[in-house]
C-alpha cells in the first residue's frame, strides 16, 4: 500500500508552506534544491521539514492539504503538532459580528 505526506516547510524567512507528495524525502530534497523555480520556496531556501502527516489514501492527503492551506500560521502549527486546545481555540470565530462574542460582551455588561 503506498503511502502519501502532507508536510509543513519552515522557509528561510519564516513563512511556511504545506504540500502533499508521496516520496517525502525526495520532494524535500527538490525544495531544498531549488527544482521549480515557480515553488513558494525557491526564493526562500534553505527550508526545514517541521511536520508531516501520513495517509493511505491520495484524496484524504489532498483534502487535508488544502484545508491547512487555508489556516493560520498558529493554527497550522497546533494541528501538525496535536496541540488540541490551541486547535480548538484558534478555530473559534474571532469576528466582532460573532454571536458567541456578543453574547460574552453582553453578559460581562
């Protein structure tokens, strides 16, 4: 059964990327590198393998990889490292316009 990465690079300037391969070294190694020249990370080399998760099946690794695409900085970092309550916490609406926010408001009034 062949298995497939996401990972979580720390680039050179700080930033991160995640992406989804299924021969983790090598794919870090062509980061490292420099392979594509269209990749987030070759202006920002050298990189660091921070994190990654295992899966059996290609759709869960791209499901996954395109949900923490979309996620904070913070909040990335506290799922690849199971940190459940910062997780939690992170995924709460920050919006002022929340109902959960008013109604904390209101109650402290």
């Amino acid at each position: 059964m062949k298995t497939y990465y996401v990972y979580l690079l720390e680039c050179s300037d700080g930033s991160y990327y995640i992406g989804v391969t299924n021969d983790i070294s090598q794919r870090v190694l062509e980061h490292q590198l420099g392979y594509h020249k269209d990749c987030y990370t070759y202006s920002r080399q050298p990189v660091i393998l921070k994190h990654y998760l295992t899966f059996e099946n290609i759709n869960d690794a791209i499901f996954a990889e395109k949900k923490l695409k979309k996620w904070s900085r913070v909040k990335k970092l506290a799922y690849f490292k199971k940190d459940l309550d910062t997780l939690h916490e992170k995924s709460r609406c920050q919006n002022a316009s929340s109902h959960k926010r008013r109604s904390s408001e209101a109650e402290t009034s």
